[in-house]
C-alpha cells in the first residue's frame, strides 16, 4: 500500500518563509535542536506550562498526543531514531486507512 499526501514539505516551506532560516543550513546533530524531542528546555518552558514533556508541538508528523508519546518513550537522541519514528507514524497511518 502506498500513501500519499504528506504536508510536510509544504510546512517546512512555510517555516522557512516565515523564519527565513533554511532548512537544509540546521546540522542534523545539532544539540538544542534534538533536544525538543526529548525536553522543553530549549523552548524555556516548564512541561506544565504547555502539558507535554516534550518541545516538539510545532514539528510536522511529531506535535501529536500520540507521537509525543512515542517520543516520551523512546527518548530519541540522534536524526536516524527520529527517522525510524516518522516511518513508523508513516506506515502506521497507512495501516489506519
């Protein structure tokens, strides 16, 4: 089975007009950046604040109650693990239809 549809680089397009960064310019071991799937320190909020442990609410495939979850659990530190979990959201979704 094959899904389509994906928003994503359409958002990311949108954050990038929007921040004016470019992606492709964020270093895929950057610290800070990993750290949102993991904590809401680089945000600087407490996870009551926004009732999540982890920073990555604004994240395509990753903002959701499950997703984050998954993130909890798994505790990813580096872009292949997150790879893996966006396969797996992909393939689960598919599964879903």
């Amino acid at each position: 089975m094959i899904c389509f549809g994906h928003d994503d680089p359409t958002v990311i397009r949108m954050l990038q007009d929007l921040t004016g960064v470019d992606p492709q310019t964020i270093p895929l071991d950057d610290k800070k950046t990993m750290s949102l799937f993991t904590s809401t320190k680089a945000l600087g909020v407490e996870p009551e604040q926004i009732h999540s442990k982890t920073g990555s609410f604004g994240i395509p495939e990753f903002g959701t109650k499950f997703v984050r979850g998954m993130l909890e659990d798994t505790k990813p530190t580096t872009f292949e693990e997150l790879i893996r979990i966006s396969r797996f959201i992909t393939w689960y979704r598919c599964m879903a239809k």
